[in-house]
C-alpha cells in the first residue's frame, strides 16, 4: 500500500472514567459495541484491522466494496465494525463472524451485514494526519464523509456535555455502553490511553450455581464462578461469570465452596445442559458447558455447586437475558434468598431507535 504509514498499527485506546469530564475543549462521542477495526484504503485495495493488529478483512466481505464507494482513494480511518439488528447493537451475531468457513461467512454477511462507524482520521492521500489535533481531523472527516451512504457511517460528535450525557442513558438501549471523551487539542496517539471512557455500572444479586477450576488445574485454585437469575417462569439462567479474584482469594475459594460441591446435581437447574446446549444456542443462550467462542481448544468444563449462595456483582449492562461482560465481584449476600435473585431486580432502558444514527 502507497499510504503515509502502512498497516498494522496500534490504535489510540481509552482509560476508564468515572464521570464525563466537562469544561472548554472536549468532543463526546457514543461508544460503540462492536469490533474496533482501522480501515486502510489504496485504490482498489483495503485492509481492515482488528485491535489486536490483525486482519478482518475474511469475517466481513460485504465491507471491502461499501469502503471502496465510500472512501476517498487514499486514507486511513479509526472506527468499529457493528451489526445492527431490530433490537440494538447485535454483538452476538459478530461473533459468529469469527473463525467459520468462508461459506458461513458468506452466508451471515447476506443475513445478518455489518456496518462501519469511523470516528477518526488517521491519513489522507499523502498526509500524515496522527499529529494533527483531534478537533481538526473531525473536521476532515465529516468533509470527506459527507456524502457517505449505509453500510459506512460517520459517528455522531458534540461538544456539549449535556447532549453526551443524555447520549449516555438514551443511547443504552440500543447497545451502545457509554461515552468517549476527547481532548480537542490531542493527537493521535497510538497504543496510548488519552480518551477518557464513561461506561454505565451498575450492581446486581446473582445465584452462584457452578464454578470453573484456575487454568492451573483442578483442585488448585477457583478460576471463575458461574451466575445465575431466574426468570419469570422460575428457571434458573446463566447469565455469567465473575473472576474478580486474588490468588489469595481463589485458593481461599476452593475451601469455602467445598461444602456446596456435595450432592450438588441432585435436583440442579443446569444438571443437564448437555441436552439443552442445541437448543441454548437457537435462542443464544450460553450454557455453563459451552465451547468458547473465542478459542474451542479451550477448556470450559465446570463444576456444579448446590445454588444456596448469593453473591452481589457490578456489571456495565445486560445484552439480551445475560451480561455483555465478565462481572466484577463486591461481596457475597447471606442475607438474601436464591430465589429472589431475579430480572425484575435488574434496571432496563427503553431502546434508542437506530435509525436515528443508520438511517433506516
């Protein structure tokens, strides 16, 4: 590729925050769920690459020829790769992406295409823009991006932090887990963490029905917990993990659950999720048992606890009936019954209409 800097590179990343910064000098921007992807593009060619500096190109063959119309001949674009479905974001249908054979590949692309969001401006013909203040590359991109048609799509951006905060609840319900913050003044810096992240957290009471030995090996250390909620009809759901644990703690784990190991299948909720696992995965809920995604070498065996405990754990948000992320663990609940742990305990946010940003 003829471009300023060639591929891969590391993108600028985000910290952490606890609450959206304000004052003179800040550009909010929705933080999209989806897979970070930078788009390079040289004439004919395009390569789209993932966080972790490797190709996308193969999971998404329906983009390559919507950036070609879109983009200018030669450029450099930071943005994420989503699928927008009728209820939001549909992270799960990303991840099918992922590790098929092209003729599966093929076939979601038809069924369920994604789309590309940029937000940044990396390079354009022969500049060199990762110097040049963010302010100035949203400028060019919204330029360049002006006549950009669906499946490409230019971020939304304000410098109002009352519209970013409003961003921050109304936008939830779509899939979107909060906002980013930019410094006006900043470059692109790569591999750095000069955005600021403001991510929703919230805590919630979860059954704890199984655990996960450490990858070290069984009998040495608790490596995660299983969680569970019921739903209205009284069944018990996975709905995750949490894994939040010192080694202190998780050699401390393996002797207080002990007790809860004895007798644990008798009567269990999940004792037989073999059989449920086929249909688990046509309503896409993950079992306790299921192969990782991610890495189907993987080890995901577990072990069955009789579901007496309650643990209370903070998690960002709910996709669909279980949490997007890994949850953090604050403290076990003696104080409250398993059955109590239920959705209706958990806060919902009416959906934000996509349309509004897709335009469709």
């Amino acid at each position: 590729m003829n471009l300023p800097f060639q591929p891969p590179i590391e993108p600028m990343l985000a910290k952490l925050t606890d609450e959206i910064p304000v004052g003179e000098g800040w550009q909010y921007e929705p933080k999209w769920d989806g897979f970070r992807a930078l788009v390079f593009r040289d004439g004919d060619e395009v390569f789209i690459q993932s966080r972790d500096q490797k190709p996308l190109d193969r999971y998404f063959p329906e983009l390559p020829p919507a950036l070609r119309a879109a983009l200018p001949q030669r450029c450099v674009l930071d943005g994420e790769v989503v699928i927008a479905g009728p209820r939001g974001l549909d992270f799960d249908s990303l991840l099918l992406r992922i590790h098929p054979a092209a003729s599966r590949v093929k076939l979601l692309a038809a069924q369920t295409p994604a789309s590309y969001v940029a937000w940044d401006l990396l390079a354009f013909d022969d500049r060199d823009l990762r110097s040049t203040p963010q302010g100035e590359r949203r400028q060019l991109l919204e330029a360049l991006l002006r006549e950009a048609a669906p499946p490409i799509h230019l971020t939304p951006a304000t410098r109002d932090p009352s519209v970013a905060a409003d961003w921050f609840n109304r936008f939830e319900g779509a899939g979107l887990d909060g906002v980013v913050a930019k410094r006006l003044s900043d470059p692109y810096m790569p591999g750095k963490r000069g955005w600021a992240k403001i991510k929703h957290a919230r805590t919630a009471d979860c059954v704890v029905a199984g655990f996960r030995w450490h990858k070290n090996g069984p009998g040495t250390m608790v490596g995660s917990l299983l969680l569970g909620i019921f739903d209205e009809t009284g069944r018990l759901n996975h709905v995750g993990i949490t894994a939040s644990f010192t080694t202190e703690k998780r050699e401390q784990l393996v002797a207080d659950l002990a007790p809860l190991r004895e007798n644990a299948l008798d009567g269990h909720p999940w004792a037989e999720w073999a059989e449920w696992e086929a249909a688990a995965r046509e309503s896409g809920q993950r079992m306790p048992g299921a192969t990782s995604r991610w890495n189907r070498d993987r080890d995901l065996s577990w072990e069955p606890l009789r579901p007496e405990r309650v643990c209370e754990v903070a998690y960002d948000h709910l996709q669909g009936d279980r949490f997007r992320h890994a949850t953090t663990f604050v403290r076990w609940r003696p104080d409250k019954r398993p059955e109590d742990c239920r959705y209706d305990q958990l806060e919902s946010t009416a959906p934000f209409e996509l349309e509004a940003i897709f335009g469709r």
